[in-house]
C-alpha cells in the first residue's frame, strides 16, 4: 500500500502546481463570459427559449412594419396601374404638395343615390388596393357630391351618401390586403368649388366623387 501514498503526494504536487500556474495568469472576461453562457445553454435550454420569444414578440411589429413609399415614386406606379384598367383609366391623378390623390367619379362606382358599389367597381378597387396594400403609407378616403340632392336610393342628403361611398371605398381597400388604418369622411358638396386644376365640366363630372388621398408618412 506504499505506492498509494506515493501516489497521493504526486496528486497533490501536480495540483498545487497547477493552482499556481492559475494564480499567476490573468483570465479574459470575454471568453470565460463566451464558455458560462455555452454552459447554461446546454445545461438549462429553456432559458434561451424563453428570451427568443419574448425579443420576438416585442420586436415583431418593428420587423413586419411596412414603410412609406416617395409619393413622386408612386404616382408613376399608379399610373401605370391606372391606365391598364379600362374603368380605373377615368379616375383624376392629382400630385399636391403633401399629398396624392386618386379621385374616382361615383358614377364608376355605385349606381346614382346608391353606396354599394358594382362588381366591376370591386374588381377595380382590388387592382388597385393590390398596389397600396404594399405601402405603409397614411390612407384617407374622402367621399364628394355636387350640391345637387341625391336621386332615388335610400339617402336623404349628399352628407349620408358621401360618407357611406367612402365607407365602401374604405372597406374594399382593406379587403384588397391593405393592413393600415384607413379614416373615412363625408364632405358633402363642401369642397365642389375647390377641386383643382380641372375644368367645369371635369367638376360637374367629377362632382359625385370619391378621393383616395395618400400621405407622405406612415400610418399608425
């Protein structure tokens, strides 16, 4: 049994060797740090599990968040799109200062005194809402009338009529694939003198509308 105890006195030199030869070097943070982390990974992997999905979960909005389009880059796109529609064809691409609007006469889209719009109408709105639901731009949709009364259908002012065609315009963009918020107003006949850079005729014509009015920001 002498050799055991031999055997010991070499463990125990070999360690405080070693134990010396650790005290006299000086460890790297970033690496010990590097082998901890690989150690509670293997060790514990719920752990990193856990973290992954909640940093997913408070960054998906930001990753999955569309931007806004140049609105001069735009106008070219929907032009084309616009153009190759034969009732789109008749809508009034108007590029304003801060804004880009697409007014769409009501007689292309509803029947007179009416606010459900017509299949072709539907057909035409998802061509075009297949351009704007890649965008993260702001969308307002304005409904217009000239100051005449509306004519048969179930609206008794050009206020309810102009609002519900807006309202209908509205929901056809967000069945199209449109993700962002969409604000509807009814202007009524309010704005009929102020349409812009058109004609008498284009107004009357252009009276019973309804404007898609794109903005420079991102929607909320």
């Amino acid at each position: 049994m002498a050799w055991m105890v031999i055997f010991t006195d070499l463990v125990s030199l070999m360690l405080t060797f070693f134990v010396l030869i650790f005290s006299m070097s000086s460890v790297k943070v970033d690496k010990w740090k590097e082998m901890t982390d690989a150690l509670s990974q293997n060790l514990n992997p719920s752990i990193t599990k856990s973290a992954a999905t909640a940093t997913a979960k408070f960054n998906i909005s930001t990753i999955f968040r569309k931007r806004a389009i140049n609105l001069d880059y735009l106008t070219a796109v929907l032009e084309r799109a616009v153009n190759q529609d034969p009732l789109l064809k008749r809508s009034l691409l108007m590029r304003l200062e801060d804004r880009l609007i697409i007014a769409l006469p009501g007689d292309l889209l509803f029947q007179s005194g009416r606010a459900v719009m017509t299949e072709r109408a539907r057909d035409a709105l998802f061509t075009l809402g297949g351009v704007l639901r890649n965008i993260g731009n702001q969308i307002g949709v304005n409904g217009h009338s000239d100051p005449a009364p509306p004519k048969g259908g179930e609206y008794t002012s050009n206020w309810e009529l102009s609002i519900a065609r807006a309202v209908a315009v509205t929901n056809a963009l967000k069945r199209s694939g449109y993700t962002e918020d969409i604000i509807a107003y009814g202007y009524s006949d309010s704005l009929y003198s102020q349409l812009p850079n058109v004609t008498e005729e284009q107004r009357q014509a252009m009276g019973r509308r309804v404007d898609i009015m794109v903005l420079p920001n991102v929607g909320d």
